[in-house]
C-alpha cells in the first residue's frame, strides 16, 4: 500500500474505519489508522476521513479518546503538506441505488454482517456492540423475525 507500481506514495488515501481501529491483537487504537495514511500518502496529498470519530466514548482505550481527542502524527502531517477532508457519507444520495443492488445480488454485503437478530433484541445488539464484545461488528436488525 505505501507504494505505487512505479514506487510512488499513493495522492491519496481514504480512513473508513473510525475510532474503533484496533491491532492484530485486539486492543483499540483510535490513531492507528490515521498514523499509517500519514506514512503512505504522499507529500501535499490528502486523505478523506469518513470513518467514525465521536466527540465522547466513555469506553475508549484512553483518557483522551474519552473525550474525543485522537492524537495522530500531526508532525509528519504537517511537514509533508497533506490535507485532510472529513465527512459522514452522505447516505441518502446512494441508499436506494444500494438497496437495489443487493436486492438483485449483484452487491453482497453479507461478510459485513456479525450478528442478525430480531427487532426487539436491538438494544442488546447496540449495548454489545458499545461494550465492544468480541465480534459484535455489524448487526443486521429484522423487523419481522420471530
């Protein structure tokens, strides 16, 4: 990833992942991801933060990120004159053109998907979720499942 086929730093990077990023191991790293686009994007390119930042999370990894405080490598950041775009997708634009394309199987999304359940255990789901149970990743909610 850090370079191209002709061995350049990619322009740019997108961040999807959010404050929930995590090492092979399991422990959360809210900076992790935003360090590693730091490294790889080249000089005076940008990276597109869409992942999942929060101005509070009282079950953070740190005091800082309790209070939505990532810290990053800003330095590095800075020297090399990246710049940095944030954003939430906007969701209404794409989600019928996306509904329809897993309703006729040409997307998947499926691998996504940890958990399914019924509608009414959706507060379970949420709080194992917020409790960051192993696992617990994306929940599929059925409005009709017995």
């Amino acid at each position: 990833m850090a370079r191209n086929r002709a061995g350049r730093h990619a322009a740019g990077r997108p961040e999807a992942v959010g404050y929930q990023a995590h090492d092979p191991s399991g422990e959360e790293h809210p900076e992790l991801v935003l360090d590693n686009l730091v490294q790889v994007v080249r000089s005076t390119g940008g990276i597109g933060v869409v992942g999942v930042y929060v101005p509070q999370d009282p079950r953070a990894a740190n005091e800082a990120a309790k209070q939505g405080r990532i810290g990053f490598d800003y330095g590095t950041f800075f020297q090399k004159g990246q710049r940095m775009g944030t954003g939430q997708c906007p969701v209404v634009r794409y989600n019928r053109q996306l509904r329809d394309l897993i309703v006729s199987g040409r997307a998947q999304p499926s691998f996504l998907v940890s958990h399914e359940l019924p509608l009414d255990e959706a507060p379970t789901g949420y709080d194992r979720f917020d409790q960051r149970m192993g696992g617990w990743t994306k929940v599929l909610l059925r409005p009709n499942a017995l």
